[in-house]
C-alpha cells in the first residue's frame, strides 16, 4: 500500500504563502483519491481539501476556499498550495490516501481515508 509523506511546513508571516508536498512511497498514487486534513492540539481533525485519483475532481473546506489549491503531478506527488495564510490555518498538516472508489468527488471524511503521513507543522505569525 502507499505511504504518504509530508513535507514544506514551517514557520510564516500572516499573509504570506506557502507550499505543502505530499509524496508517495511504496506505491504511487495512480489509484489513490489524496486529501490534506489538519488538526491543532485537543481538536479534531479536519478538512482541508482533497484531489481524485484522476486529478479531476477537487473539493476544499469552506475555510479555505479560494485561498488554499490542491493539485497533483504525475502519480507521485500532491501539493497543497496556501496562499493569504492566517493565524487561524496554524496547524499539524496531514496527508491522506484511500483506494479510489471512483465517485464523482474524493471523500472530506477523515474515517474514508487509510493511510496516513506523520503531518508537517505550520505555524502562521500575527
């Protein structure tokens, strides 16, 4: 199975943009509808924005829409793009993977997915 690995957090300027990587390794991501998910401390994890295996479909939490863009290139890469960044998108960054299902839109739900990366901090100054 695949196993995604994080990568490109780090500590910002509100207002400011920055690039999150999601790799695959073991296998790549031909068959695997991705999503980014984030979580703080004592919270749950949530959406972000999730990309179909076909690169087709993309779906964003209403919290990010029109700031954060998720995109995918070739079969072994996935990035999330975040632009315009607040204090409030401060976060543990996480990549997911499932085995597309072949519907219309890739899942926002955190129990769809089952392989996960370690997460990557990002950390947005006021």
């Amino acid at each position: 199975q695949v196993q995604p690995v994080e990568s490109g957090g780090g500590l910002v300027q509100a207002g400011d943009s920055l690039r999150l990587s999601c790799a695959a390794s073991r296998r790549t991501f031909s068959n695997y509808d991705v999503a980014w998910f984030r979580q703080a401390p004592g919270k749950e994890r949530e959406f972000v924005a999730a990309i179909s295996w076909s690169g087709g479909s993309t779906t964003y939490a209403d919290s990010v829409k029109g700031r954060f863009t998720i995109s995918r290139a070739n079969f072994n890469m996935v990035y999330l793009q975040m632009n315009s960044l607040s204090a409030e998108d401060t976060d543990v960054y996480y990549c997911a993977a499932d085995i597309t299902r072949y519907s219309t839109t890739a899942s926002r739900r955190v129990g769809e997915y089952d392989y996960w990366g370690q997460g990557t901090q990002v950390t947005v100054s006021s």
